[in-house]
C-alpha cells in the first residue's frame, strides 16, 4: 500500500479515530531506539530529557556544544576545559547540530518549569 493510499484511508476515518491513529504513531515513534550508533553518548532515564549525556559524566551533550558557542572555544579548547577525549566533543558537536529541535523543546520545558518554581530568569546586576 502507498503513501497515498494510507493518507486516503486515514482521511476516511472518524475524527477521534484519526487523533487515535496519530498518537499511537507518535507513541511508537518515540518508543523506537536510538538507531545511531554513538561512541560517547549515551541515553540516561529521565521523566520529559530525552537528548544524550556523554557516557561516564553527568553531563548533557548539549551543555558542552553551549558552553563552546558561548565562550567561542574550539574543539580542542572545550576537551581540555571538560576534560574529555577531542572525538567526544567532536560527537557532541555532531549531535546538537543534527537534534536542534529537540534541544530547543528541552530547553523551553526547562525554562517552563523554572518559571514554575518562581524562579527568575532575567540577568541581575552584580556590584
């Protein structure tokens, strides 16, 4: 069956069968492993962070690839500041380019539940 055929099919369902159909294709979208294969990432459980640590560190891959766009380090420079084999900021960099929506999903969720807390977000003045 095609593409077209399925999307034709889809259009002959019920509305709330339709929303069915489309939450458990999202389901098992996110339900379905990692299909690339990383050296120095890894997946850790967590309840809503779903992009990658580097393996052995509490660390998001994400952290390193901001902290390097921040302070404009290099590679070499950032695997020195963390300490880290060059290809694992190498990886680290390949993956944050490659899943710049979910980072930016995480991101607001982050900021969301901060806002929650009552946490302020805006820079203060240090004297």
């Amino acid at each position: 069956m095609s593409l077209q055929e399925l999307k034709e099919k889809a259009f002959q369902l019920s509305v709330d069968d339709r929303l069915a159909l489309i939450s458990a294709v999202i389901q098992s979208l996110q339900n379905s492993p990692q299909t690339e294969d990383w050296q120095y990432l890894v997946s850790r459980p967590h309840p809503w962070r779903k992009q990658l640590y580097i393996k052995g560190h509490k660390l998001l891959a994400s952290t390193i690839w901001q902290d390097m766009v921040t302070n404009q380090l290099s590679a070499e420079q950032s695997a020195e500041n963390w300490d880290l084999p060059l290809p694992a900021i190498y990886e680290a960099i390949q993956y944050c380019e490659s899943h710049q929506e979910l980072l930016k999903l995480e991101a607001a969720e982050e900021r969301y539940r901060l806002e929650v807390k009552g946490v302020s977000l805006e820079p203060t003045n240090v004297a």
